[in-house]
C-alpha cells in the first residue's frame, strides 16, 4: 500500500517536453522524479544532470533496476506511445500518457484494456482541461448559464510553421508517425468539446497542407461536428498560415453565450454582457517560461510562454490524489483517463476517414 507521507517515485519517458513541462509540473504537484529516460545515453544524462534528476535510463527496465518507481509518464513521439505504455502498465506502473494518445482506435482500445487489467491509476495529457479559462468555461456550461447548448465555434491560427525556415522534430511531418497539427492541437480541442459540450455524432473534414514542404502529415485542419447532444459546431486551426494569431472559443445556447476574451471568460445575454468571475479554485499561478536554451526546433518554441505548467501541475496533482485514493471533488475538472484518450481518438480517426473519403462520418462509439 503506498505511504501518503513518501512522494511517489516518478519516471518521466522523454526528454523534450518531458523535461520542459512535466518534470517542473509533476514536482510542483508534489511527485520525486526520480530517473529520466530517453534513447540517447548521452543527452539524457546532461538533461537529467541539468535538472537534478538522481538517475538517467535509455529503457523502462534499466530505470527500475535503478531505484524504486510508483509511476511513469510517457513523453514520447506518439507513434511510441502504445509499446511504453503496456510495458509499464505490465510492471504495475500508474501511467500519465502524452497526446496524441495512440495510432488508432484499436490500439488505443489496446491500451485502456492493459491498463484497466493491470488495475493502475491512468490519465491522458489533456492539461486544458485544468487551464482557468476552459475549466470555467466548462463549468459555467454545466451549470446552465447559457441554457442549452446549440452552437460551437473553435478556432486557432497560429503561424508558426508558415515560414519555409520552421523546423520541427522528424516524426512531427511524418503522419505515420503520428505526426500532424491534428494530433499536436486538434487533440486538445477535441477534449475540450467533449468535456464541455459532450460526444461526437458525426463529422465532416479536411487535413490540408498550407505551407507544403512535403510533409506527409496536415499542417491544418478544418471539421464540421455535430454531437450527441445536438450542438453544432466548427473546430478549424492551422500553423501554416501568415497572419497574426488568432483564436476564437464560442459557445451559444438558448439563453446566451460564453466567450473567451484572452484568459477572460465573458457572459452575454439579453440583460448585457458582463466577465465570469474567476472562483478562487480556478485560479492559476502566472506562467513560467522554461530555459530557452531547452528548444532546439521551431515546435520546441510552442511551449515557450510556460503556459502548460500551471494547468499541468492540477493534472499531476489529480493523478497524485487518485493514486493515494484521495477523493476528486464534485466542482473539479474531472480527470481524462485512457477511455476518454479511446473516445478522442474515435474522434480523430473519424476526421481522418472523412477527409480522406470527402464524407460525413459517424464517430464509432468507443464503448
């Protein structure tokens, strides 16, 4: 039975993200990282020596030999993600994976069942979920502020990879990889319709290339959804596209509307338009940038305003709690765990299929 009083012993699998984002996250959430793997010997041990890191690995099997491990998280390529997670889960490991969660359907399928087989405590990298605004935004939906939700607008253009200049990882152009802006952003997106609005029905969708260098992953996405529940909505983004940023969250209902204004949350109706206040369980530390030294790539710079950290850590924190048997509260973000990382990627492949059959398409019930 695991000790409350001793900190989880932490392995964290990558040495990118997972040393921008999730070793800071993971230790303000109260975890002991305690070895770092990656595939280079070499550059694992300098990243694990650069943040204190007690131990470094290049496999799951050497880190336990190392010391004592309670949980892992996969920080890895996503087309790694399946092979690490049940390797670890098949070690009795707890496992917070990355997004985008696997290849397909059936692997991710593949994925929950080890998981639940092995009775270990598993999430999904959704930490938007925990971000101020889209926590807020989902809990005011919930409580029928805007009444019944119809209409959904989601859109993200950022322009990152327009330049013929912007580089990014090997596997992030290669689709058979799991490369592809609708993995890197259209999973967030896709989480944060589900949680707020509820699941897919259908969708209709096209993966263009805007900035093509001849990749063979989308640099942009555009999908007509619907879901279960009735609301209508687009989800466009690309990085591929010159022009400032752009982002627009909508959601209309029959009794009003709820936007985002930057990190504002405003409310109108037919008495005006007025900011949500933020409760004080919402609120969020300032973001802190990580060492720039750490990007080595164009999509490295992503992360550079440390936005992921905060809402990062309230996921660590829950994966900590659910570990130790801690109680979720009623008014917290719930957590996503493999099956909602099986339900998102019903989602994905079903915008796959449409774009490539120019079709509407029936998400699959992930049940």
């Amino acid at each position: 039975m695991t000790d409350p009083q001793t900190p989880l012993g932490l392995a964290v699998i990558g040495t990118g993200f997972g040393c921008i984002t999730h070793v800071p996250a993971f230790r303000d959430a109260g975890f002991d990282v305690r070895v770092l793997i990656g595939r280079d010997r070499e550059r694992t041990a300098a990243r694990a020596k650069r943040f204190d890191i007690p131990h470094a690995a290049t496999s799951l099997s050497e880190a336990m030999e190392l010391t004592q491990i309670d949980a892992v998280t996969v920080a890895t390529p996503p087309h790694t993600h399946a092979d690490l997670v049940i390797e670890a889960v098949g070690h009795g490991l707890h496992v917070v994976c990355e997004k985008p969660f696997a290849a397909d359907l059936s692997q991710a399928r593949t994925m929950l069942d080890a998981a639940d087989r092995a009775g270990v405590v598993h999430q999904v990298g959704t930490e938007f979920r925990y971000a101020t605004p889209q926590a807020l935004l989902a809990r005011e939906v919930a409580a029928g502020s805007i009444g019944t939700p119809k209409l959904g607008t989601f859109l993200l253009h950022l322009p990152m990879f327009a330049a013929d200049g912007a580089e990014a990882p090997d596997w992030w152009t290669d689709g058979a990889s799991g490369g592809g802006w609708l993995g890197a952003q259209g999973t967030h997106m896709i989480d944060q319709i589900r949680y707020t609005l509820g699941e897919f029905d259908t969708v209709s969708a096209g993966l263009p290339v805007v900035a093509d260098r001849g990749q063979t992953a989308e640099d942009s996405f555009t999908v007509h959804f619907r879901t279960v529940t009735g609301v209508d909505g687009v989800l466009q983004s690309t990085v591929g596209a010159w022009g400032p940023l752009m982002m627009t969250t909508r959601v209309a209902g029959t009794a009003g509307t709820l936007w985002f204004e930057g990190q504002t949350l405003r409310h109108a109706d037919a008495s005006g338009e007025r900011d949500v206040p933020v409760p004080d369980d919402l609120v969020s530390p300032a973001p802190v940038p990580p060492p720039f030294d750490l990007f080595s790539t164009t999509y490295d710079w992503l992360h550079a305003s440390g936005i992921d950290r905060a809402p990062y850590t309230r996921l660590a924190d829950t994966f900590r709690r659910r570990i130790l048997g801690e109680p979720i509260g009623a008014h917290e973000p719930r957590p996503a765990t493999f099956a909602d990382g099986v339900a998102g990627q019903a989602v994905m492949d079903a915008i796959r299929l449409s774009a490539t059959e120019g079709r509407s398409v029936r998400v699959t019930n992930p049940t």
